[in-house]
C-alpha cells in the first residue's frame, strides 16, 4: 500500500473528531518519537526506520501536480450562468436624495458626492437644504434648475437622469453667495 493511501487512510479515521477509536492514537498527546509502526497495525512489512513525518508530501511536489486532467469538464449545470444581473430588490433605487448641508462659515457639503448609475437604471433627484442660513441655487448642465431654495426645503427635480441607454456624465452646479460644488452624474 503506497504511503498516500495510508496518510489518506489514518486521516479519514481522525477526521470525526471526538475520542478516537480502539488501537488509534491520539496524535495531540503523542510522543515525539512516535514511529509509524506504533500507529498503523497491518500484515505489510514496515520499514523499521520510517517516523510519522515519513508521511508528508514529497518536496518536489507543485500545486499544479494536484490540478484536474484535461478530461474532467464542468457539466451545464455547474456552470457560471451567462447573466449576473442584480435581482429586482437589489436594483439601484430610481428616488434618491441629495443632502446639501452649509454651515456658518459658508463652507458647503453635499452628500452624496457623487453617483454611478449602472446601465439600465435611472434617476430621480431630490435637493434639501439643511442650511440654516443661507439660500442654495441648483443649476443643471441640460439648462434647468432651481434658485433660491430656502434654508429647510426641498425641490423635487422633474428630469430623469440615464433614461438613455448610451453612456454620459451630467452635472449639478450647487451653490450660495459664498462657496460653490460640483455634483456629478455618471451613466455607465
């Protein structure tokens, strides 16, 4: 018996965990000088001189000795399907919100900075300022917007971004008397 299938063999045996069966060892609680005699009991002749780590791969083994042959195919069934499309209620929303936040110092944040619209999805936008002092103007780079959004309010934009299926960036100018930003739309 090749010393593979005896390595295969005593692992199978071990592998329940548990206490191990009559005439096993345990090899956690062994004695370094543990000799492969002492573990496996068999008609077979063995080496007198042969010590457990005898057992381990030889040294000139690669991980490619170990890859399947050419004629082991992958069934249809097992196969990555053609279409990765996300599920319909991981879609990307069509609503989303824009956050647009400027504090006393004049210095503005929108969240989110940006979006990343996956193809075939659209997009809806919807402006608040959370401002407590200052108007906000929303200029869009089809032409339209909105000035004067006061301080707590919310305008719902009619246009629907990445409605087409070819790929574009537009972009949102957002500003007040003193600070300005840049909100970009990506349709891939």
């Amino acid at each position: 018996m090749s010393r593979w299938a005896l390595v295969f063999l005593f692992g199978l045996g071990c592998s329940k965990g548990g206490a191990p069966p009559d005439g096993m060892i345990d090899l956690r609680q062994a004695p370094p000088d543990l000799t492969f005699g002492d573990l496996y009991e068999s008609d077979a002749p063995i080496p007198p001189d042969l010590k457990f780590g005898d057992l381990m791969p030889a040294p000139d083994l690669k991980f490619g000795d170990l890859m399947p042959t050419s004629d082991m195919t992958v069934s249809r069934d097992m196969a990555a399907p053609a279409d990765l499309a996300a599920p319909a209620d991981l879609a990307y929303p069509v609503s989303q919100s824009v956050e647009i936040f400027v504090d006393n110092t004049c210095k503005m944040d929108v969240l989110p900075k940006k979006f990343d619209v996956p193809p075939g999805s659209s997009l809806k936008l919807t402006y608040t300022n959370r401002s407590r002092d200052y108007k906000v103007d929303i200029w869009a780079s089809y032409g339209g917007g909105f000035t004067d959004l006061l301080p707590g309010a919310s305008w719902v934009e009619r246009f629907e971004y990445c409605r087409y299926p070819r790929p574009y960036s537009a972009y949102l100018d957002i500003s007040t008397s003193c600070t300005r930003y840049r909100l970009m739309v990506n349709c891939l």
